[in-house]
C-alpha cells in the first residue's frame, strides 16, 4: 500500500471527526440561544392526535390558554369545536416530618402486645395519603444524557424512525 493512500485516508478520517465535531459544539450552541427559548416556551401545544385514516387526522391543541378541537386534511384545517381546559395539577407539597424521640419510640414498642393475635383484625379508618411518599420519590434526579437532543443521540434516532414509519405507513 502507497503511504499517500494511507495519508489521504487519515486526512479524510481526521475531517470528518473535525466536522462532526463542529456540528456537535454549533448544536449545543445554538440550542441555548433566545430563539430556541423562545420556541420552547411557545404558545401553541399539540396536546394529542389521532390519525383518522389516509390524510385526514383530529388534533388537540393547546393555544394561549384556549384547547380546541381541529380536523387536518390534505386541502386544510378545520376548528371543530373549543373544549373546556383541563385545570393545571396543583404543585406537590412536601411535608415536613418530625425527629423521632428514641424515648417515645421505646413508649411505643413497650405498649405493642406481645400477643398480635389480640388485636383487632380491621385497623382503624386513615385518611389515605394524598401525596407520593417520601421512599418512593427519588433522593437523586436522574442524570441526563450529555448527548440528548444531538444527532449522537440514539433516543434522536429513534424518533425519527418512528416518525418515517408514521408518515410511510399504508391503512
């Protein structure tokens, strides 16, 4: 083998890596500017779709505050009616929780049967809690992905199939 076809090949190799690479840095640089901002925070949300067959579809929408009902076709969109808001959910609270005293702690135990069998089969009415409990809620949030929303990303891949196979797809 020539050692040019050798150098050529490197040099292709090493500009590809160095265009990739700037692709990469130009992405996470562009995706934490204003007009990215803005189109995060936009006005109009699809909240769902249904396809209704060949090119027609219903779509729900969110928009300033307002959902509406719209019909897609291939000639255009239709309003078909306005639709009362779904209330946003109230924010989480977290309850604070108390210190336990070891010497309250013993009271309790010492008060516990040593007989279970006497005590009563149905426990008393509680109100049942209203928030996740605290073990079930992790302590940690999950890490995210330094490559997510890339084109190095596979979850990014992934949607696009899915989305090719929507738009392929024969019914």
């Amino acid at each position: 083998m020539d050692s040019s076809a050798l150098v050529l090949g490197l040099r292709v190799v090493l500009s590809l890596a160095v265009v990739l690479g700037l692709l990469w840095y130009l992405g996470r640089r562009l995706s934490s500017t204003g007009a990215a901002r803005r189109r995060r925070a936009s006005t109009i949300a699809v909240v769902g779709r249904h396809s209704l067959g060949g090119k027609a579809s219903v779509a729900m929408v969110d928009v300033a505050g307002r959902r509406l009902l719209l019909g897609v076709a291939e000639h255009g969109v239709t309003l078909l009616t306005e639709l009362e808001a779904e209330p946003e959910p109230e924010p989480r609270r977290t309850e604070a929780r108390d210190e336990l005293d070891p010497d309250a702690l013993e009271r309790l135990i010492a008060d516990v049967p040593a007989d279970l069998s006497t005590l009563d089969a149905a426990p008393a009415a509680s109100p049942q809690p209203t928030t996740t409990p605290a073990a079930r809620m992790p302590a940690v949030p999950t890490q995210r992905n330094p490559l997510e929303g890339s084109i190095l990303d596979a979850t990014v891949w992934r949607r696009a199939v899915v989305a090719v196979q929507e738009r392929t797809l024969r019914r």
